[in-house]
C-alpha cells in the first residue's frame, strides 16, 4: 500500500501540529494523499504534544491513530525520558532529533537516528528558536518522502509573513542533513 | 477511496471543508453558538463572511436553544439557514429538534459529533445524534473531508425536496474527522448553483397573508401529522439516492448510492456495518483480511433515517454473518443500530452480532475489526464491547 507514517514529538508551544499539517500540504504538493492531526485534547503551552502525518500514493482510508510510524521528528529532545519517543517505530524507521548531543548521547535506540542542532540554524536566521519547520528539512532530506520545492511552497502558504526566514532556516537544515547521509 | 483530483486538491480541515459546504450552499442566515469540536466550523463560516466572501447573516445567539430556534425562525421566513454544534449542544437543542421537522421546515446542520458527559469528554462517539434519532430529521453520516463537503450541499436538495421537506443533520466525527488535515476538493460556485438553485419557500410567514405554523394539533388530528411526516421521511429515501446520483455526474464523486456505500461486498462471507470514520479503518483490515484468504466486506450506512431496510437486505444477500459496529450504547439494552439492523434483517435469518466500540474517542482499531471477523467466522453469537 506504501502508506508512510509521521508523528512529531515537541511541546505545546513549539508548533509541532503546524509543521505535521506543512508536511500533509507538501506532499499533497508532490501529487499523494495526505492525512495530518494532532493527539487531540487540550493543548497546553509546555505539555507533550504528538502530532501525525501519513503520506500515501491512494485514498488513505484508515482513520485509526498512528501507532507504528516509520518516521519520528523529535523538536525537543528534553522529552526523552519523559516520554519514549522511540514507541511503536517501525524496524526500519528512522529518527530525527533537534540537539547538539549525538544519538547514542541521547540514547535513542531501535532505529537508524540523526541529530542536527535546528536550534542553534533557527536562533542564527530567525532569531527566535522556531525550530518546527526548519526541522522538515532535515526529514525531505533523510527520508525523501517530500520534495523542499513542495516544502517551501507550502510554508509560503502556510506561514505568510513568517514564511521567507523560516525557508531559509528549512534549506540550511536540508544542506547540514544533506551532508549526514 | 474518495475519487479527489490531487492536483486539485487544497489540503485542509475537514471542519473547513464543512463550511465550504455551507459556503457554497448560500444560506442567508446561520445563527451559532460555538461548542467543542465544532466551533472551527462556524468560526471559519464568521471569516468568509468578514472577507466578504458569503452573503448570509450571522446571528451570535446565547445557547444552542436559541441558534437551533433561530433557525426555526428564519427557515419558516424562507430563508435557507445552517447551523452546527456537537454533544451537550445537540441535547439542549433536543426541545426545538421535534419543532423543526414537526413544522416541515428543510435546513441543514452539522454536527462533529462528540460524547456526552458525564464524565465530561470533548472526544468522538455517535451518542449526541444516535439518541437524537427518533425527532424527525433525516441524519447523514460521513466518513471523509471530502464527503463531509459534498453532503452538506447535497442535504439542502434532500431537505428542499417538495416531497421530503424535513431538515437533515450531517453528521462527521469529532476530532476523529473534523480536526483532520487533507485533501480536498472545493467545487465550482457555478455548478453548484446549478445543482442547488436558490431556495423559494411556497409556504413561509408573510405579513401581507399571515399563516400560523405549528399550532396545536389536537387529538383528532396530531396523529394524522406525524402519520404524514413519516410518509415524508420514507420518501426522502429514493431522494438521498437521485440526489447522490446527480450529484456524481455533475462532480463526478458517489458515495455509495447515498444511502448505504458497498466495499468488496460482491463475494464478501462475512462483513461488518458501522457508521462514519470506523468504516474507513474497517475498509483497510478488510484488505489485510483478504490477503489471509477472508472473503470479508464493509457495508457504510450513511443514511441512518430514514433506515434504508430494504436497500441493507439486498446488500448482505450472501453473507454468512454481520457485525454491526456501533459508536454509541443505549444503557440498558445495546448498540441502537444493532437493534435497527437486527430488527430489519429478522426474516433474513442472517446471523447478527452485535458490538459496542470507540466511546468517548477510545480509539477504533485495525485489531479489533481482526478480533470481530474471527468471531464471526467462528460462527458463534458473540458480540460484546470492544475495549
């Protein structure tokens, strides 16, 4: 069926449910079928915030939660521990984790992982640590299930005003990911 | 499998897509009261309408009795109207609910359907409109954005009919539906005109030939009223499916026949029934079923009143047994619509289970369909709720 599975771990705040939607859009950009939600509830600024996106060639009929994804996004890696963001991760999954740690630092296990320091790209373009968009970047180019052409158009969609510093925030985090393959 | 252009296509809220529905269907009034998870609908309905982008009135009423009232209101001057709530919203509309169908008048509201408290729960069941079901309104029910979208326009020409004349509720999952992003397609403003002409009441209140709507029907004659609103109601059943109809070949988008949509049920043994998004599930484990050799199908009711009874008997010929899947309980008994089907199917003979999943957002699983189908192919009355 090739139906891909996204889920981005950040904290209430941190806009983790926008960038899932961002990728939803862009892959609907690259011609597949989408579908992006949150862990539905009461959002609180701070709290552990899930949000999903599923990525398929057809009609996506499922409407079950995510429990098994091959992707997970990691936005702030002060969660490990507090939740396991490694749950469900398919064997052949893979990670992607915003810090200045390695992997094998922030013991993250079962699956092949990344990390890029988004923080530092995001406060040295924006000057603000937006780091939800910035880090798609990094997953159209570890993962190729979305294009940064469609990225980008998205995000102009998406984010207006904000859209330009957080592409450009978005492609330096393609480059820097780019070189980790 | 929804048929959607994707280059088309806008990614967006299902509840956005519900009020591109209404958009596109031209009320003239909409009175709202916001209520979790619905409120992005109306919300998105006050944007157009600031943009200048919809002519209708907003009426910002006090309570959910007050826009379902409003609505009557407005309906009964000759105005298409559209309204949408969810939950404790519905059940304090519940008085004016018999009103508004009792009175004949046609309109459209959604509702993203959510529990009822207590405990208080702002996540997905089928018990705010399933227990709302004996008050007169034909009830639709979605599975995707898309078809949320298309209904919405479709149930002001159901409503409208001259043989039907009852108002519809469209109905989609809270959260489960309504706060999911995905592709979908917003139809031409001028087709839909064409498929939906502007709304001219015959009998409307009129200072200049005063008329009384709703006055009081005395034993003589109350029975009488309600002997011709279910007429009326069993008439909207062959107007759901020439509206579905039409509308596929004006947008080229069927769901079903608008009464009841069909998945690999042309050689299914067992299959299962349900309404809304658990469908869309029960199609994939269907597909992961059939690679294991069950020949296994989806029956989706989307229109739960009228109850299509016969269209549903012609739909399980073959089957050696059907779980219906209800998101809702009648406490004290069971799942109502595994009391509707069970009572529909009786001189079928067909084997009928029955079981109660997904209340208050409790997510509706994959396995679980795995654990219906086995037992129904175990051949044993089983049923149960599934946790």
């Amino acid at each position: 069926m090739g139906l891909k599975e996204v889920r981005i771990h950040g904290r209430g705040g941190q806009g983790a449910v926008t960038s899932a939607q961002i990728l939803a859009i862009a892959a609907s950009k690259d011609g597949k079928f989408t579908q992006s939600f949150p862990t539905f509830g009461v959002e609180r600024s701070g709290a552990p915030v899930e949000a999903y996106t599923r990525i398929s060639e057809e009609f996506i009929n499922r409407r079950q939660q995510v429990y098994n994804p091959g992707y997970v996004i990691v936005l702030d890696t002060s969660l490990i521990g507090v939740i396991d963001v490694t749950k469900g991760i398919s064997e052949d999954g893979l990670i992607i984790a915003n810090s200045t740690k390695t992997p094998e630092e922030l013991g993250l296990k079962g699956a092949k992982a990344y990390s890029i320091d988004i923080t530092k790209i995001a406060l040295d373009i924006m000057g603000k640590p937006f780091v939800n968009i910035a880090a798609l970047g990094a997953f159209a180019s570890l993962t190729g299930e979305t294009s940064i052409d469609s990225l980008k158009k998205a995000v102009e969609e998406r984010m207006g005003k904000l859209a330009e510093l957080n592409n450009k925030a978005l492609d330096k985090v393609f480059a820097l990911a780019e070189d980790l393959k | 499998m929804v048929n959607i252009d994707i280059k088309k296509a806008t990614v967006t809220e299902a509840s956005v897509s519900v009020a591109w529905g209404a958009r596109l269907s031209r009320p003239e009034v909409i009175p709202m009261y916001p209520i979790t998870p619905q409120t992005h609908i109306v919300e998105h309905l006050a944007e157009f309408i600031n943009n200048g982008e919809m002519d209708a009135e907003m009426i910002h009423v006090e309570s959910e009795h007050s826009a379902l009232s409003a609505m009557v209101g407005s309906v009964a001057a000759g105005s298409r109207t559209f309204t949408a709530t969810a939950s404790q919203g519905l059940a304090l509309m519940y008085e004016i609910l018999p009103i508004m169908s009792g009175m004949r008048l046609p309109g459209v509201m959604a509702v993203a359907n959510r529990a009822l408290s207590a405990p208080i729960n702002i996540w997905n069941d089928h018990s705010d409109s399933v227990s709302a079901r004996d008050q007169g309104w034909i009830q639709l029910w979605v599975e995707s954005s898309q078809e949320a979208l298309d209904t919405v326009i479709q149930a002001y020409k159901i409503s409208e009919n001259k043989k039907v004349m009852l108002p519809v509720m469209v109905n989609l999952d809270g959260f489960s539906l309504s706060h999911v992003y995905e592709p979908v397609e917003i139809p031409d403003q001028g087709k839909v005109d064409k498929f939906l002409p502007e709304y001219k009441a015959e009998d409307f209140l009129d200072l200049k030939n005063p008329k009384t709507f709703g006055p009081i029907g005395f034993p003589s004659d109350y029975m009488e009223f309600k002997e011709q609103q279910q007429a009326a109601m069993f008439e909207a059943e062959p107007v759901v499916q020439e509206v579905a109809k039409e509308f596929g070949k004006a947008f080229g988008r069927e769901y079903g026949d608008g009464l009841v949509e069909e998945y690999k049920m042309e050689d299914a043994e067992y299959a299962v029934i349900g309404m809304g998004t658990l469908c869309g599930t029960a199609k994939d484990a269907v597909d992961e079923l059939r690679e294991k050799g069950i020949k296994a199908g989806v029956l989706r009711l989307k229109c739960m009143r009228p109850l299509p009874a016969e269209r549903i008997q012609k739909a399980v010929k073959g089957l050696k047994a059907l779980a219906v899947i209800d998101r809702h309980v009648s406490l004290g008994f069971e799942g109502p619509l595994f009391t509707d089907l069970r009572s529909a199917l009786y001189e079928t003979g067909l084997q009928v289970n029955g079981y109660v999943a997904g209340l208050g957002g409790k997510d509706i699983k994959i396995q679980h369909f795995e654990k219906v189908f086995n037992e129904l192919k175990e051949g044993k009355k089983k049923g149960g709720w599934l946790l």
